[in-house]
C-alpha cells in the first residue's frame, strides 16, 4: 500500500484538511481542558511580609500566640482580567516597592501602561466578579479585612535542606543498643523480583521545606492602622521576611460556589 494511503486512512478530514488520529487526539484533549476552572479566591486578597511571632494578651487575660504580619509600599491594582479579554476575571495585584533598575523592560512597560511604580511582586487573584476594581487602585488591608475574620494564608516554608526519613516523615528509629545494627536507616524500601523496582511515591530521604504552603481557616486577632501590622493567631510559612499571600478564607456553598 503507498505511503499517502496509510496516512489517509488513519486520519480525519477536517475543514477538508486530513488530520491525523493523533492530532485530532491531541485537540480534543485540549478543548476538553478549556472547561478546567482554576482555583477561585473567596475574595480580593494582599500580599505581605512575615515579621516574627510574639504572644498577644486577650482583655480577658488569654494568651494567644500570634503572627505578627507588616506591609511594604504596594498591594496596588496592577490589570484587571474580563472574561472577554482573557477568558476569566481576575484582579492582578503589585506589591514591594523597587528601583526601576531591578526590574526588566518587558515588567516596566506592564507596570507603565497601568501607572503604576515599580513593585517586585505580581499575584493574580481570580473573582467570580471584578466591579469596582480599576487600574492602579491601592488595597487597604483595614477595608478588606476585620477583627475576627478567618483568612488562608500561603508562602514558602523554610528550607531544611537533604534531610533523612526521621526527620523528613517522621519515621521511628532502631535500638541503640542490644548488638542493633539499624538505627537510623531507612530500611527496607521494597520487593525484590517481584515488583523489581521501588514505587513512585515512596516516602525516602531528600529535600526537606522550601515548598509553597496554604494553612487555612486562621483568625485575625488585631488590626494596628497606626504600625501598619496584623496579628493573625497561629504560625505561618517561612521566616521573617518571607512574603505572604492572604485571602479571605474559602467556605464551600457560603462564599465559594459547592460546583
């Protein structure tokens, strides 16, 4: 049979052009995907910076650990995403004021065309409605927040580095003593012949932290306009310094649709 034969028969015409199986394969799987929706925020959120942790006394005497949280100039509207421009609304947000020289031209340009100044960090935050959100519009953490409100806050944990399975999985350790060869090691990580191989997944030795993390569902315990700080009850990702992104916090079927 001649080349163009096998071809025709393992393809489909479309738009009176022979497409292949695979091809058309690999289209579907795409338009397919165009329906995945990414995660939606419960509301427009900020980004700020870690500073340390102290103990907060409540007017009743409670002692609560809290997180002390601060602001560096920033949290301004940088675009404002429409379904019609981009395919989904989302508010685009700036934070962490920089010289112009730190940033590419490519960054300026983008930063210029909203008005903004130079800022280090650009978050999107996707809506189910974009009224009231304008171009170069700053966020004030006081308006958009209240004493009380649980908010999810994600960062960059601390990096540990190679770490062992004790400390990475907190997996037990061997006796010391008694003639014990196993102390420390790991073990047994699989069959031999059969599967002949260690399955993916596998909770082993390897890098520890440095990863991004989300810890949900934490109370606002103080809000000083004066310090320009928040105090949220609980610790949060990273060190001092690190940068936070805080929303309000996601109640399925309240203010996150169940579907």
């Amino acid at each position: 049979m001649p080349h163009y034969m096998s071809l025709r028969s393992s393809s489909h015409h479309l738009g009176g052009l022979a497409v292949p199986s695979k091809l058309k394969r690999r289209v579907r799987s795409i338009d397919n995907n165009r329906g995945v929706k990414m995660s939606m925020e419960a509301g427009i959120g900020i980004m700020a910076t870690k500073l340390g942790m102290m103990s907060y006394f409540e007017p009743e005497g409670t002692v609560v650990p809290v997180t002390v949280v601060g602001f560096r100039e920033g949290n301004i509207i940088t675009q404002v995403k429409t379904e019609s421009t981009d395919g989904y609304n989302a508010v685009q947000v700036g934070y962490r004021r920089v010289r112009d020289r730190k940033l590419t031209k490519p960054e300026m340009g983008h930063l210029q065309k909203a008005g903004t100044i130079p800022m280090r960090h650009l978050q999107e935050f996707r809506l189910q409605s974009i009224e009231g959100f304008t171009p170069n519009q700053p966020l004030i953490f006081s308006e958009l927040f209240n004493e009380g409100d649980l908010v999810d806050v994600s960062g960059i944990t601390i990096g540990k580095g190679f770490q062992g399975g004790i400390k990475r999985h907190n997996f037990k350790r061997g006796p010391m003593t008694h003639g014990s060869k196993s102390h420390r090691a790991l073990g047994s990580i699989g069959a031999g012949t059969t599967p002949g191989r260690v399955y993916k997944g596998k909770k082993m030795p390897g890098r520890m932290g440095g990863t991004k993390t989300k810890i949900r569902k934490l109370k606002i315990v103080k809000i000083d306009n004066e310090l320009r700080v928040l105090m949220i009850k609980g610790a949060l990702p990273g060190k001092p310094g690190n940068l936070l992104r805080i929303t309000p916090a996601k109640i399925v079927g309240k203010n996150i649709p169940k579907s």
